[in-house]
C-alpha cells in the first residue's frame, strides 16, 4: 500500500464530465490499495471570471477580498469531486484550506505555506476514506483566506504530498509529461521517464510550463518524487526525482526556449566604478527582474558597452525609467525585443566538459549569432534573435543526441 | 446613531454595476452616522448554475457536499461588495458563515441558526467598519459548512439583526414594500406603511412571497423591526412590527392567494372512528402536507364525504399513497388541481365579527362557489376554482375598503 497525493488542474475539471473521469482516474488508484488525498484546481475559466469580477469593481481591490472571491473557484471542485466519487462508492469528503488547515503567512494572493496539520486528513484516509483538497487556498494568521497566486495548485499538491509523507505527487495536466523540448517545434522530441529536480527546476524556470517553479523547489526541498502524466491518456509520465534514482543518466536532458525576453544595449556608458549599480538599482526600485547581464570589455578604458534583458512585459517601464535617470551617462539606449533565449540543460554538465561548446559550434554551423551567453552548474544560455528560434532548437536537439530513433 | 442590518438579494446584487449600487446605499447608511452590517446573497442565477452542477454529477447527492458548492455563491458577493464599498471609502471587510461563527445544527441543506456569536462583528462595526456578511450560510457542529435552505439569505439577515441588538434590520429586494394583494392583479392593491409580525407570517405562508416565512417567525420572535423596501428605488418601505407600534390599525390588512393548492375529494368514505386517521397517516409518512380538512355531515349514519388539500406538486403521490391503502374504503377518488386559495388577513378580525360574513357575501354576489373554508384567529381562507381568482381579489380588496382612492 503506498499514500499518493494526485492532483489535477483547471482543464482536467473543466466540466462535470471530466470531474466524473477525474473520479474514474482516483477510483483506480483507490482500488491498488493506495491511500489517497486529490487536490484540485477552478474549473477551467471559472478563475478569469472571477478576477474579472474583481477588476469591474475596483481595478486596484484589497488582495484579503480578492482571496474571499478567487478562493470559491476551488471549493466548488471539491465539492462536486467528492459528490462524483461517493457516486462511485467510493468514501470521500472536501477539505478547503482552512478546514485542514494549510497556514500560510498573510502576503495575500501570493500567500506561502507555513505549515499543514495534517491530522484530520490522516485519520480519514487511514478510515478508507479519499481527502479531496481545495488547491491554491489556505488560511492566514488573522482567519482570513489566502490564495497562493496563479497556479499555486501544484504547490498545494507538492506540500501536501511533503506533509503526508507521501510515496508520490502525481500531477496530471493536459500534457503526458515532460518532453526533451517542446514537441510543438520539435516532432522529434521524446518524452523523459525521469529527470532531476535540478534539471526540472532550471526548465520550468526557463520556460517549460509543465510544472510551476515553486512547485519543483518545494519537491526538490522536502524530496517529493513528483510524476507529471496525463490526466486524458492512461499512461506513466515524467518522474522528477533525486538524482540517485535516475540509473542512466544523460549528459544534456532538455533545450528549453522563452519568449519572454527583451534586450537593452546602453551604448558607451561611462567605465567607472558603480555605474553597473547606478543602472540597476533604478530598475530594483522599480520590481524590474534583469536577467542576463554582458558588459563589454572597454576599448578606451573610459567608456564600455552594456547589454541586458528584461521581461518583455517590463521592457517599456525599463526604458522610461533609465530614460529618466538624467546622472545616467551613456551615447544611447537600444532596445530590442525580437530575441529569443534557449538553454541547455543537464546534470551531466557537472563533469563533462565541452557542452558549451557543442552549442556555440552547431549554431555557428547554421549561422546563428549568439547576443548574450549566461551559465550555472547545469545550464547553458543563450540570447538569439527570435526568428532562428526553431532552427535553433531543432539543430541542437540533434546535436546533443535527444532525438527520437 | 442606530445599528441597522441591510440585506440585498440576488438580484440586487445580480452584476458587478449592481453591486456598485448597493454600496451607494449602504454608504448613505454609513454617512447618516449608523453602525452597519450587509448580508447579501449569491448573484442572480448563481445559485442556480451551482446547484445545476450537483444535479449533473449525481442527482442523489450529499448534502454536506452540495453545501460546500452552493455556500461559494453567497462568498463572492462579499469579497466583491466589500471591496465596491472600499472603492468608495467606506472601511468594509467580508465575513463568511465560519468566520463569524454563525453557528448552525447539522441539517445541511436547510440548516437552523443556533447562535451567532457577534463579538468580533461588533469590534469591526465599533470601530467604522461594514460587516459584509454572506448569507445563506453558517458552520456546523463538525466544523463543516451548512447552508439554511433557499431564501435563507432573509432568515440570516433576521438572526444577525436579533444577534447585534440591531435597531432595525432592511431587506431590500425587487419590489418596493408589502401591498394590500398582489398589485400585478389588482390595480388599486396599495403599499402598506406598517405591518404586524403576525399578518406577515399569515401573508408569507399564505403565498406572498415578499419574505421568506421563518425570517418572519424569527423576527416576532425576537421582537426584530423588519423593513421591506426597493434595491432601486430610493423610497421608505413596509415596516413589520410589534402590533404596539401601529396607531391606525386596519380590520384587514391584506389578501393573499395561493395556487399552489390542490383539492382530494374521497366519496363515500365509511363514517366510524378511526377513519380521518387511516387516511392521514399514510400521507404524513409520505411527507405530505395536508392543509384545510373538511368532513361532511353524515346523511345515513355509515358514509361521509372527506375533502382536503395538498400541495400541487404534491397530488400525485397522495392519490397514489391512497389508491394503495386497501383497508381504506370509498367509492370514489376525486382529484382537483384547478383550484386557488385566497385568505383574508388582518389582526382587527379577533375583535370584529363580520369579517368572514363579509368575505362569503362578497363571493356570493359575484356567483363565486366556496370549495372549502378555513379559518384561524387572523386570517379566512377560502378554497375558490381558479378561474375566479382575479375577481375575487377584486371583489374582496374593494369590500374591505383597501382599494388606493
């Protein structure tokens, strides 16, 4: 008898159908012997129309009653889950975050986890009975309640699987697992049976958007084996697990591109000692998240070039704010948001050299000019112009040897 | 300064420009100086698609269950009113059924209100701040959500009044006051200014359905001054009140009617001892309401005629629940839907006779038979075939002296 937590997004409860498929889908791990708790997100849709209400009534509304609102979408789930597994004869009742309780500090709509008492729940699954858990909610210091921000169900699964000690968090969602890049660009692409939470942790970052990143620093903090599969095809999918668990391991496990990149180039700015905090403190000030940074060795020992990204959603707030800095010394300010980034990523970087390098050489070979570079222990990345995006990953795909026989 | 309670229903708060409105009026509240509390129901059709969604996933379903979905409704209205009226400047916070406590038995789906415990309301209220309080809703002894029936949003409203001591407790809703009858038929039907707890518990059983019929036993219960007035329109409505406060008292107060009635007549029943229980004890085990009784004179001392009335949706399974009983004999089993119950109402019966001499008269003049004829210390009530209902509330609104001049 193994304890599997099981959770399934918006698209999976879309209907009542598909809640009563959900049903089918626990009720086959109910009948292995399995100990089981559900969590489970809105309906799909039900949150966008919920935080529309919210913006009709006042564009700028106090997060506490914006959890009050956006909190309903789950309850309705795991009401109408329990209803559909009792249908099946199978015992099962609802939990909302506050019935367990899942405490979470009082930073309300992106709430954090403090704890689970998971007592109750305990009882009633060691009872026979499945604990369908509202997702995304929990309940703050003062009795009031939190959501933890967009997509926090998958965080809720992962703690609540940590709380329960649980063999497994299995997340099903609409894709059947995590792929060695995206599958959409890719055809060759192959599905992963396992991959490190290191690894996952650096392609959810990077913008694979199977998982959600808190979810996988969770996972990778409390050892929560993680399997992302599919919640409309019966079949094993992707394990985040400790490295340990992995028998064979490869040197590069998936190429992961984001969009949501632009670049900013001030053209010979002053080389003087806190000019790069001069520039980059404005935009902290303003919550502007900087990511890749280059500045460019000076020819002339006075002046240098320096180039970094932003989100596209900042970049025309970035541009004003450095705009406005009038003690900023610089020829000019070119902003660019026709780039692409791409990262390879793989444990196996650790001890083996020359990753890197395979990667400037095949796009070199396609002529492809890298305009930033970044690493870390187990990723390389690289800023491209945006139309070589699909080239790019298909080339390097092939090259680190990830296609499909 | 006085305490007052408001209550909107859904369709008050039926979309996010309506809601916007309701906190314009609990603003005018707030600036004449009162200490207030909100309750307000689910957005129109809300409740409805909800309880559409239980139906979908199991048409038997748990109550405790049902009650975690529906009691969503209710919870958005709150966040959204309480953020309006903070967009308005009014400090305003939301309270749910659980966090108040508003304490309830654990009869889900039509919970009673055993307690309310206001200490944390009053603190908020003392201090400047709304209390928007979802109705409908409250917790139950096992720490799980319970909700009190439809049209339960009044009886909260009514409770929260009792609870806080309230001065006056508002119900706002889609007409504007408590008429004589029902204005769509008669035309002259009149807005009553004041009206006793005890004709508008008669007045709500009877068919009107201004207010839900436990709100009014609970506010004669509690002594709770009861306002019913327009979401729309900015105008005093009909209070109901202590007897006491009503200095011009009128013989009739108002007629109702009711075609929610049906009308069994058993033929030539055997007259002996027993017999009225043997018919009615199978249908109170099948949960069916008899209402008025009438048993006629036996004319050769062995066979008597028995007539009585049930709800309409409920005919079929009383002739069915009869047609079975095989001890039970009779000659014939006669059905009748085509009926309607109109009653007169009014406190000065108790001390005036005449009043239902006048209503049979009246009938009388107009060539209307009476089926069937009950009575109580306020009230008489008649059984009429329904094609007469309209000139028989016209008939009678003009003889009692309510039509408008």
């Amino acid at each position: 008898m193994a304890r599997i937590v099981m959770k399934f997004g918006g698209t999976s409860v879309g209907d009542c159908d598909r809640i009563k498929n959900v049903a089918r889908r626990v009720k086959a791990e109910v009948d292995r012997g399995n100990e089981v708790a559900v969590v489970v997100s809105a309906m799909s849709g039900v949150t966008n129309q919920l935080v529309d209400y919210c913006k009709q009534i006042a564009p700028l509304h106090d997060a506490r009653e914006y959890d009050v609102v956006v909190s309903t979408g789950e309850q309705v789930t795991i009401g109408l889950l329990a209803m559909a597994l009792q249908e099946l004869g199978v015992p099962a009742r609802s939990w909302t975050g506050w019935q367990i309780p899942i405490e979470t500090d009082d930073a309300h709509g992106k709430a954090r986890i403090e704890g689970i008492a998971v007592e109750g729940l305990e009882r009633a699954m060691k009872d026979g009975q499945v604990a369908v858990v509202a997702g995304f909610q929990g309940i703050g210091p003062e009795n009031r309640i939190t959501t933890l921000g967009r997509g926090g169900s998958d965080t809720s699964a992962v703690a609540l699987a940590a709380a329960l000690k649980a063999d497994r968090c299995d997340i099903y969602t609409d894709v059947d697992g995590v792929y060695t890049t995206d599958p959409r660009i890719v055809a060759k692409a192959r599905k992963l049976d396992k991959i490190t939470y290191e690894e996952m942790l650096e392609l959810a970052s990077l913008g694979a958007k199977v998982l959600q990143t808190r979810s996988v620093e969770m996972a990778m903090k409390y050892r929560v084996r993680v399997q992302v599969l599919s919640s409309f095809v019966d079949a094993p999918g992707t394990l985040v697990c400790d490295e340990d668990e992995i028998v064979e391991k490869e040197l590069v496990s998936g190429i992961a591109y984001s969009r949501d990149e632009a670049k900013i180039t001030l053209v010979k700015v002053d080389d003087r000692p806190g000019v790069a905090a001069a520039i980059f403190g404005p935009l902290t000030d303003a919550n502007i998240n900087v990511d890749m940074i280059v500045q460019n060795v000076s020819e002339d020992g006075t002046h240098t070039d320096l180039t970094f990204t932003v989100a596209k959603s900042d970049l025309d707030r970035a541009v004003k704010v450095l705009s406005e800095k009038t003690d900023l010394k610089y020829d000019r300010l070119v902003p660019d948001s026709t780039v692409v980034k791409i990262s390879v990523i793989g444990m196996g970087m650790r001890s083996h050299a020359g990753v890197a390098q395979k990667m400037f050489k095949t796009l070199a070979d396609k002529s492809i000019n890298i305009l930033l570079i970044s690493t870390s222990e187990i990723k390389v990345s690289v800023l491209i112009a945006d139309e070589y995006a699909e080239l790019a990953l298909r080339a390097l795909h092939s090259a680190y040897g990830l296609d499909t026989k």
